[in-house]
C-alpha cells in the first residue's frame, strides 16, 4: 500500500480525533441559557396555569379545570366525583386519603385514568391537591369566576 493510498484514511482518522475530543465538543457547543419567560405574555399564563393565582388552591382549581375536571365532573358516570373526596376515608383502591396516595393516584394513574407524572410537576400536584383537598369541586352552572374580569 502507497502512501497515497494511507494518506486519506490518515485524514479522516485525525478530524475523527479532533471531532469526538471533548476538548472540541465543549467550544463548538455554546453553553445553553435557559430561556428568559416573558411575564406579560398571556400564553405564558395560560402554558403554566397561572391565570387565576401564581400558587396554591386558586391555581390548582385552574389545573384541575384543564386536566380533570373533563372527566370528574357532576355529569359523568364512569370517574369517580372529587368532591368530599377528603371526608370518604379511602380511595376507590381502598388506600387511605391524604395528599400522598392522591398525588401518587394523578402520577400514576389508574384503570381508565391517565397518568400526569410527565405532564404535572410536584408544584402544580401541589396546588391541585390542595384545591381538592380545601375546595373542590365547583358546579358547572356556576363556574369560577374570571380573575381578569373586572366589572365596573
């Protein structure tokens, strides 16, 4: 074998080296800066469910507006109603109520119940046991009001 014959494979396997060093990797990649969240903007709002409050039993009522009340609620007859949840003493599963096995039951799921631990973080279980838990549910004639709403 020649040298012209070595010398592209040489080549290739130098900008191999230099490519995968992580030397390399660490300049031709720029440090990712999270993104800067615009307050004013109302999608965000809305992305975050934080129309209604920022925290607690008010955000969670808007969380549990977007992902359960579709399914629990006062017309339905195939999930179970939330409402006295607390009061019941145990689950459908025959687990005792308290935040952690409500919390594990949104995670987690169950039969004919999808499951939020990709979608809710601990923060928004938070805010939506603890609008479960103090205030749930509310009726459908009557819906929360609109914090925005300001009448004159």
């Amino acid at each position: 074998m020649g040298l012209s014959a070595v010398r592209p494979f040489l080549a290739f396997a130098l900008m191999a080296a230099v490519l995968l060093s992580p030397a390399f990797a660490q300049q031709a990649s720029p440090q990712k800066q999270p993104a800067v969240k615009d307050y004013y903007q109302r999608s965000l709002a809305t992305y975050e469910f934080r129309k209604a409050a920022q925290s607690g039993p008010e955000r969670g009522r808007e969380i549990f507006y977007y992902k359960c009340w579709f399914c629990h609620n006062e017309f339905t007859k195939n999930a179970p109603q939330l409402a006295g949840l607390y009061q019941r003493g145990t689950l459908l599963s025959g687990l005792p109520v308290n935040d952690g096995t409500v919390k594990d039951r949104i995670r987690n799921g169950g039969a004919g119940m999808a499951a939020y631990k990709y979608t809710l973080s601990e923060e928004d279980l938070n805010d939506l046991v603890s609008f479960v838990r103090e205030k749930c549910c509310w009726d459908s004639d009557a819906p929360p009001l609109n914090p925005r709403y300001q009448a004159h």
